[in-house]
C-alpha cells in the first residue's frame, strides 16, 4: 500500500486491532442468523508526510449505507457545540441573508438547522438518506451525494461558491483525501473560509485512544499532516483551534493559498506541540499497540471479574468506539448482556461483531445494574448527569479508555 495523500510506500505499522465488522453495521434481528462481513483493522503510518491511514480493504459505499445509524442530535452536548459554532462563526465572517454556507456530511442537520433559523442561505451534502431525511424534515436543503473534486467544480460551475464549507468529523471519513480537499478549494469562494474539526492524533497516541480507530475513519490527522494536504490543493491553514470533543480536537480554519489573511501564532504553536510529541518519529507510533493491549487486559480482567462475584453489569452508548473496543478484547454477551443507547435507530439491534443486544435506557430502572461501563467515555458527563440516578442503588459509572477507572 502506498500513502493516500503523497504516495510514498508504507512500511510502519501504527497499531493492529485484528478483524472487525464495520462499526456502524448494527444487525437487525433477522441478521443474527447470517454472517458478518469482517475486514482487517490496521493503522500504518507515513513516515514522509505522517499521515496515519487505515489499510484499504472496505469501501466508502460499503459503511456509509441508506439505513446508516449515526445521527448526530442524539447528544445533546453535540448539539450546543454546534450552536456555540454557528453563533461565533456568523460573527466572525459576518455571515448574512446574502452569504451561502456549505456543510459536508451535514448529517440530520444538527449543525445548519442553526443557519436556517437565523435566515443565512445552506446547503448540506449529505451521502445517507436516513440522516438527510431528518435533516430535510428541519427545513434543510440536502444534496444527497459524496463529496470530491467532480461535485465542488460542478457546484462552482452552477455559481454555489460558498462563503463557509464546514466539515465536522468528516476529513477523517473519506479514502481520497486529496480528492476531497481538492472539492473543498473548488468550491470555496474567493476570500472564504473552511472550518473542519477532527479528533486530534496527538490526542488519540496520548491519551490511548485506540477506540477511536475503525473502518470509517480512512485516516488520523494532526496539524502537520493536514498543513501538507492543504498545501497540495493550494490552500491554506490560517488559524486552528484546540477543542475538547471527541476526546481532543482541532478544528483548522483554511483560506486559498494567496487570501491576504495572516497566519495565526495558534498554528506555529500547534505545530510545535505535536514536535515536541514525536508525531514525526517513528518510535512514537511503534510504542503504541502495547499500550492498546493494556486497555484490552484491563477491561477483560474487570468483567470477568464482575461476572465471578456475581455483579451485574450493563453498557452505555452503543458508539463506533464502543464496537472497536469490543471486538478487540472480544466481549461478548456473557460478559456484558445489553447495551443502553439513547438512539431509536439503534434499540432493538445488536452490536456488530459483539452480537450484544441494544436496549433502550429505560431497562436501567428495571434491572438497576450494579456497574454501568460509558463506551461513549468522550460524552461521560453527559451520560451520569443524566442517569445520575441509578446511584439509588448503589451503582457505579466506569470507563475503561485510557485505563479503566470508576467515575465519581
């Protein structure tokens, strides 16, 4: 395999999670009867640009289905962070009823629902119908095709140069990152500004974040290696800002190569911080699939210890992160026999690989677990103000990214 963004051959294996089905592939019941298509799950790294890209083995239309599960306003702490987005980046671009915006993978319109309400002119780009349906549902306007360098010219050509493009948990979901980035400065105005948030590698290698790694996700990003994408499509990052979801995130602010807007002191200073984290050593990335082992052991240890003193256990969240933390240590029913989502898409289904059943978060009062582990742990807060009440009875909150702790 070679680099999907510079080409250079990969040789450095970043981590190695086995075989897994894709994350977001929930089973119907009907589906329990039938084999799961499992791919291989391994990181390498580019030791030319450091990209950190997943093996080529599943295909973009293969895990983004019609019925895909995901939608974004399931969290409500989501949900203000979009709303907190679209109110300080209205200021600041001075976004009107005369402005046009673009959101890539606009999902069930968490985000734009925000520009609609306060009259600024979208579009949402959004390849899964059942996360457009909602999204249209709120008055979005949604394009319902994957994005690359062919839909940006032809939106360009149809005169919908946008003065934003937004791109929210999206750069890491796509296998041709050039194509992609190449789409975004097609259809970015002259003197117009794209925003895209991802979780932060630095975050990932720091803090064990192994979880985070699944089919979806073609790559894991820093600063560097996204500076040196941009830089191939002629653009540029001007500002970039730290952000606490998804367990650490940048959100990068990018402008064409020759805008007239200096570079912000951030972007050095982030820069600088990944250096001085060796996110451009190899030793860095070779060092990491044992620390992933010790999350494994750990968790492993802890449920069948539970199961051997009788506790009853439950999960919450039946994330992607979930899914690939599952699969590796493979839990199954006997150790953790339900898990609890919010979403409707997901009740009633089964956790893919795991074949665990998914339960609305009403079962929690019926059955009062003695421990409830967060696989969601970026939304942890959310989860125990929210069930804070099955302290009632005496019950624990764990989580077991980067170590297995109890939450108090």
């Amino acid at each position: 395999m070679k680099c999907r963004h510079c080409g250079t051959g990969l040789a450095e294996v970043f981590l190695d999670l086995g075989t897994a089905p894709p994350s977001n592939a929930y089973l119907a019941e009907l589906e329990l009867a039938a084999p799961e298509q499992y791919f291989p799950l391994r990181l390498q790294t580019c030791t030319q640009c450091w990209l950190v890209q997943t093996e080529d083995y599943a295909r973009a239309d293969e895990l983004f289905s019609r019925d895909y599960a995901y939608f974004s306003s399931v969290s409500t702490s989501w949900l203000e962070h979009a709303a907190k987005y679209v109110n300080g980046i209205s200021g600041r671009l001075g976004l009107n009823a005369g402005s046009f915006v673009i959101e890539l993978a606009s999902n069930d319109g968490y985000l734009l629902k925000n520009f609609v309400a306060a009259g600024v002119p979208c579009l949402g780009i959004e390849p899964t119908d059942s996360t457009a349906d909602a999204a249209e549902a709120l008055g979005v306007p949604v394009l319902r095709e994957f994005f690359g360098e062919a839909l940006g010219e032809s939106l360009a050509r149809q005169g919908k140069q946008a003065d934003l493009v937004i791109g929210n948990n999206v750069y890491a979901h796509v296998p041709d990152i050039n194509d992609f980035t190449a789409g975004i400065k097609a259809v970015l105005k002259p003197g117009g500004t794209v925003t895209l948030e991802f979780p932060h590698l630095r975050q990932l290698i720091e803090h064990t974040q192994f979880d985070t790694v699944y089919h979806e996700h073609f790559s894991y990003l820093s600063l560097y290696a996204v500076s040196r994408i941009f830089a191939a499509s002629g653009l540029r990052v001007f500002d970039v800002d730290e952000l606490p979801t998804h367990g650490g995130s940048l959100r990068v602010y990018g402008c064409h190569d020759d805008d007239m807007r200096r570079t912000a002191d951030s972007v050095g200073r982030v820069l600088g911080a990944e250096e001085s984290a060796g996110l451009r050593s190899a030793q860095t990335y070779r060092a990491f699939q044992a620390k992933a082992e010790a999350v494994k052991d750990g968790l492993l240890a802890f449920l069948i210890e539970q199961k051997r003193v009788g506790k009853r256990v439950a999960a919450y969240g039946a994330a992607a992160k979930g899914n690939t933390l599952l699969n590796f240590a493979g839990v199954r029913p006997d150790l953790l026999p339900y898990v609890c989502d919010a979403a409707p898409s997901k009740q009633g289904r089964y956790m893919p690989g795991s074949r665990i059943p998914i339960l609305s978060p009403d079962v929690l009062r019926e059955r009062k677990p003695d421990v409830i582990l967060i696989l969601p742990w970026n939304i942890a807060a959310e989860v125990m103000s929210s069930h804070a009440y099955i302290r009632e009875w005496g019950g624990e909150f764990v989580v077991a990214v980067p170590r297995l702790v109890t939450l108090k």
